[in-house]
C-alpha cells in the first residue's frame, strides 16, 4: 500500500476553475472549437511600456532575489497610488508585494486567523478563499448575498458574527457576480468589525474595472480604525492584464505585514526581480491601455446581460464591476434532453460544453448553485457566436 498523504488532504481540494481551464486547454488541442467563457484574464496582452520594463530589467541583469517585500521603488508607488487612487495613507513598512493577490490573501489569512476562528465569506464567492481559509485551520461561514443584485446582506452578516468571528474576506468589485459593493454597505461593514473587532481582507484586484459610472470604494479609507483592521488586497493581473507576471501586494498595519513577510520569507521569498520592475512602471505610466479596455469591457458587459436575459427563463442582474455575469438559470435544471437530465448547474455546464462547446463554470464552484459564471473577457464576436450557441442548446431543453 502506499504511504498515505497527510490529514489535511481529505479536507482540501484544487481550484475547480484551474481544473477547467485544464479541461478545455485539451479539448482546444483536440480541435474543437470551444468559446472559452471560463476565463479568469483579461483577453488584452500586457502593455507595451510594461513589458519593455521587464525586458529592460532582463537586460540590465535585474533577476537576483530582492527584499522579500520587494523593491522601494515599487513599494513606493504602491503607497503613492493607495492614497491617491484609494484614499488610504500608508507607510513603506505596511505594504509588502506577493507572488500575485493569491499569495497575499493566503499569506493574510495564515497570519490573522487560525484554529477556533471563524471567518465570514459572503457567497458566492471566489473558489480559493475557502481553502485558503481551511489551509490557515479557520472555519469558512458562508454569508449569501442578496439574490437580487448581489450586493452584501448586511443584515445577515451581522446575524453570522459570533465571539468567534476573526476576519471577513470582501471582494469588490466581485468575482464571480460582477457586483460592486456599496459605500453604505461597507461603511456598516466597517462599523461591525470596529463594534466587534474583526478583520477585514479587502480583495480590490478588480477596482478598475468598473462601469456604468459606479465607483469603488476601499473600505481601509474610512477612519484609521477601520484602516488598522483592514487587509487591502490589489495586484496587477486584471487593470494591467499582467496575470503571468505573477505580481501583487497588501497593505495593512506593520505587525500584520510583519506577519506576511514572515509567512513569505519561508514559503516563496519576494515575487520575481523582473515583475516587480514591470509593476513600477504599469504605476508610474500612462494609464490609456487601461481606459481602452474598460471602455470594450463596458460594451461587452451591456452585449451580454442583454443577450442573457432575453433568453427565456434566464434572469441576469447588471452589474457594474468586473467582467464576469451570474445569471440564475434555475428554471433550466430538472430539464431533459433525450436520455440526459439536467439536475444541477455542473450538468448545465457540462451540456453547454458538450453541446455547445462552450466553457462555463457552474455556481457550485462559487459555493451558490443555480446559477452559472460567464466571463466576457472574449472577443465581441466570440461572444456573439456563444450567445447564439447557448439560446439554441438550452431552446432544446425540455
Ligand atoms: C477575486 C480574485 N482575487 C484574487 C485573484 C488572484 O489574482 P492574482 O493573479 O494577482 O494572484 C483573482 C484571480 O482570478 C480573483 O478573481
């Protein structure tokens, strides 16, 4: 027999949307013509002042290890950009750079929350926080939003605070239902983790994707007590299309980054010299790569919600964040065609891609099912042709 694997692997499993994305990688090499809307990237290349830094820094052999926080030159430019893009005014000493926001949030977690603690998740929510959260020995409490618009349920999250509640991990705007969180509803946020001394783990990574003049708002900005209990999370992957770069960072005060560091010094050490340089420069450039793709994004989005909700028995809030929609396709399950029953989302996916050899990821990935994820980060035409597809496999359900 072989020797068995430890405990905690009965408890934790991988990112279903990295298995997918696996998945339809080798359906693609077998030639079929999927429209991949399970993507977690923006379909924009890095741009090019970005990428000349990286190989710039290449060239002037900029590729040795670094502070595991990373470079002053960077960490300076994140401090610079918290306050002025944020509001949040930060030292050099409480901001530390990660192997991308991933890292940053695990290392969060790890540092602030451990055994007997509970951590509130609104849900749906992003597939890795859950596990990061049972990695770190804390207990997960599931928290849905409101069904209508996703927004959070402030009146539940306040019912789910027990003296055991250590931290909430809030994503705004969100994956994977594109909402952004309101000022009101994070300023009553903010009020209970004072009232009730938790953390909170601010994931911005998707701030500047937002549209439909709704604004972000980071919660870290409202008072110095709120600051002191607040992890802001950001990275470069979706504003700066950067996510192989593998580059991001968190701000909080300096035990707390401490803490990460120590976590990091031991597991990874600092991200790549290379991207670090590439993550100064997408700070200090000009920023119209970005308004360029916000801008197709907005159209995309409008594109799509329209499309989905003219499709029967389909219903999709429009958000206004992200570049991802959560439309509830409940009256779609318990449908039949020919021999297959359609029970639950994860069947609906798997019928989409089978039949409509599209890739989308069902809700049960995001703790809510019922529903399904569609990334628009695709061509205009890519989305047309799986819009049409979609209406057609589900007009065949009965
Ligand atoms: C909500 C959320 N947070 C964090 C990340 C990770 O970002 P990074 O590439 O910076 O690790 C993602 C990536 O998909 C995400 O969707």
């Amino acid at each position: 027999m072989a020797t068995t694997l430890a405990e905690r692997m009965n408890h934790f499993s991988g990112s279903p949307t990295s298995a997918l994305i696996a998945t339809v990688a080798e359906l693609k090499r077998q030639g079929k013509n999927i429209i991949s809307l399970n993507v977690g990237e923006p379909d924009f290349g890095t741009p090019d002042y970005i990428k000349v830094a990286g190989i710039k820094a290449i060239a002037e052999n900029f590729t040795k290890y670094t502070p595991g926080n990373g470079i002053l030159e960077l960490r300076q430019e994140i401090v610079k950009k918290l306050k002025e893009d944020n509001g949040v005014e930060y030292a050099l000493n409480e901001v530390t750079t990660a192997v991308g926001a991933k890292q940053a949030i695990a290392s969060s977690l790890m540092v602030i929350a451990g055994p007997g603690d509970e951590v509130l998740l609104p849900i749906p929510c992003w597939v890795s926080y859950t596990e990061m959260i049972r990695l770190a020995g804390a207990e997960p409490v599931f928290v849905p939003v409101r069904s209508d618009n996703y927004e959070l349920d402030m009146d539940a999250i306040e019912k789910a605070i027990t003296p055991k509640t250590k931290a909430i991990v809030i994503c705004t705007p969100n994956n994977p239902t594109g909402a952004v969180y309101s000022e009101k509803d994070l300023r009553r946020l903010a009020e209970l983790a004072v009232e009730h001394d938790f953390f909170i783990v601010a994931d911005e990574i998707y701030e500047k994707l937002v549209y439909d003049g709704a604004k972000h708002f980071s919660v870290a900005s409202i008072s110095r007590e709120v600051r002191d209990r607040t992890i802001t999370v950001n990275g470069f992957s979706k504003a700066y299309a950067m996510t192989g770069w593998r580059i991001g960072y968190a701000a909080a005060r300096p035990d707390v980054i401490k803490g990460i560091m120590a976590v990091q010094s031991q597991t990874t050490s600092a991200t790549s010299a290379i991207s670090q340089k590439a993550a100064a420069a997408a700070l200090q450039g000009p920023q119209y790569d970005l308004h360029d793709m916000v801008a197709e994004f907005k159209k995309r989005k409008d594109y799509v919600v329209g499309r989905l909700n003219a499709i029967p028995g389909i219903t999709c809030p429009n958000v206004k964040g992200a570049f991802y929609v959560y439309p509830d396709v409940g009256p779609y399950l318990g449908k039949h065609v020919g021999e297959r029953t359609i029970e639950t989302a994860v069947d609906l996916c798997q019928y989409l891609l089978d039949e409509a050899l599209i890739s989308t990821v069902p809700g049960e990935a995001y703790n809510v099912p019922g529903k399904i994820r569609i990334s628009y980060s695709n061509s205009m035409e890519n989305l047309k042709e799986a819009l049409d597809r979609m209406e057609k496999a589900l007009s065949a359900l009965e």
